[in-house]
C-alpha cells in the first residue's frame, strides 16, 4: 500500500500530542478547543493545537484511518506544500464554524483532527468523483457521492439537535474548506467534475448561509422555516431578554465569565438553554 509522507508525518506527530494529552489533564486542557480561551483569552492558536488531540485511542484511530486513506491520491496531484495548506485550512475552517455555532457556549470544549480529516475527505471526493471508496480495513467499495450525502445529512441533522458528543460543526465547516481549496488549488479538475462540486457545495453552504443569516434555524429544534408561530414567541422572548444578555456579554467580553453574579449566570444559562 502506497503511504502519504504528509500523513505519515500528521499521524506520527497526532500520535505524540494525542499520548501527552492523555496522560495529562492539563496539558489537554491548555490545548483544546475552547470558546472562552479562544474569545476571551484570544487564544486563536487553540484552533489548530486541539485538531493534534483526541479523547482516546479509537477516536485517534479513526481520524487516522480516514486521513491514510484518502491522502496518498491528493499528494500524487497536489504535492506536499499544497497538502499541508489543504490539510491546516481544513483545520481552520472546522474551528470557525464550530467558534460561530458555540460563540455563546462558554463551556464548550473540543479535541481531534476531525475538521481537517474531513476537508481532506470532501477535497478528495471532488477531485477524483469517479473513483470508488475503500477504506482501510474494509473489503469492499463503494461511491463517493453516497459518502458525501450521508456526510452532509448526518452533519447537519447532527448540528440541529445537538446530537451525541460528536464536533458536527467541525465536519461540516472541514468539509466546506476542503472543497474551497480544492477548487482554488486545482480549477480545471474542479471544473471537469462541475456536478460533484455542486452535489456537495450546495447543501452545505446553504445550510451555513443559514444559519448565519436565520439562527433560529438552530435555535427551534424542527425549525425549516415551516414552525411560523413558534419562531414568533421564540423571537419575542428573546427581544423582551435580549438587552439583559447583551449586558452580560459585554461584561463577559471586559471582565470575564467568573465576573458575573449568581443571577446573572442563572439568566444567561437560561437564556442559552431556551435557544438550542
């Protein structure tokens, strides 16, 4: 089996930030994901040290599985710089959509390689649309396009309820990266393959577009834009609420969340709670 020396190298180094982590709470906890450190803290350099952490082994193995058996294709065509870039800005890409969705979670906390290994995925899929799917470990194929619809389904359902102790929001935003900067680094191949960029480009970015510009789409479980009433109560009780919490935020922003009373995180927990 031909081996990627930019996962080689991913996997190798994952595997030593992965083994500290483990073995140190604190060392896991100055490294992860986290909403207050990275916005409070401004300690943007957590969007990328958390993607070399995993909550265990089977998680590691996973992310690792996934990235071997898509990366050898991607850096015969790329080349190792542009692996590198494709592979960090899949990182990031994870890191702000899951920074967007949790901005107001301040407990929120995350680990693993997951948005990037999904960029890598997603760069591949659109790449080489044709070529059937046979992950390491499974004696069988089977299509791309498949992989990429139960993806983006599972990804989406999984931001809108919530679901499991599973980083939704860093899959979808890899995913998204992964295709931007496979059509960026490589437009005539993106191009020849104009229906896998659209089967895979629309859905998430329409989904992403809204939830920037509608939150109510995460914000009412069954919300489609079909549950009028209930967004109308929804969106008045967040008016009658909304002076008070921008209050608190700002004194988050200032002074930090150990700043606030009892009552004031009481109303902020509230507030988040009624929102999900």
């Amino acid at each position: 089996m031909h081996e990627s020396a930019v996962a080689t190298v991913i996997l190798i180094l994952t595997g030593l930030f992965t083994f500290q982590g483990l073995r140190d709470d604190k060392y896991q906890e100055q490294f992860a994901f986290d909403i207050d450190g990275i916005l409070l803290g401004k300690q943007y350099g957590r969007m990328f040290t958390s993607g070399f952490l995993h909550i265990g082994w089977i998680h590691f193995g996973f992310n690792m599985i996934a990235l071997l058996s898509f990366a050898y294709s991607l850096e015969l065509i790329l080349g190792i710089p542009k692996m590198i870039i494709l592979y960090f800005g899949s990182m990031l890409g994870g890191s702000l959509l899951a920074l967007y969705v949790h901005r107001n979670h301040a407990n929120y906390r995350a680990v693993g390689a997951s948005g990037a290994v999904s960029g890598i995925i997603f760069a591949s899929i659109i790449l080489f649309p044709d070529k059937g799917i046979s992950l390491i470990g499974l004696p069988f194929e089977f299509p791309r396009w498949l992989l990429a619809a139960l993806f983006i389904a599972i990804s989406i359902f999984g931001i809108k309820t919530g679901g499991g102790n599973i980083g939704h929001e860093a899959h979808l935003g890899g995913a998204l990266a992964g295709i931007l900067f496979a059509m960026f680094m490589e437009p005539d191949i993106a191009w020849e393959n104009w229906w896998m960029v659209m089967f895979t480009l629309l859905p998430i970015s329409l989904f992403v577009a809204m939830i920037i510009f509608n939150p109510n789409t995460l914000m009412i479980e069954s919300y489609w834009g079909e549950n009028v009433e209930k967004l109308k109560d929804m969106t008045k009780k967040r008016q009658a609420n909304s002076k008070t919490v921008d209050e608190i935020l700002d004194k988050i922003s200032k002074k930090g969340i150990k700043s606030l009373s009892k009552s004031e995180r009481k109303l902020l927990d509230d507030f988040n709670k009624n929102n999900k």
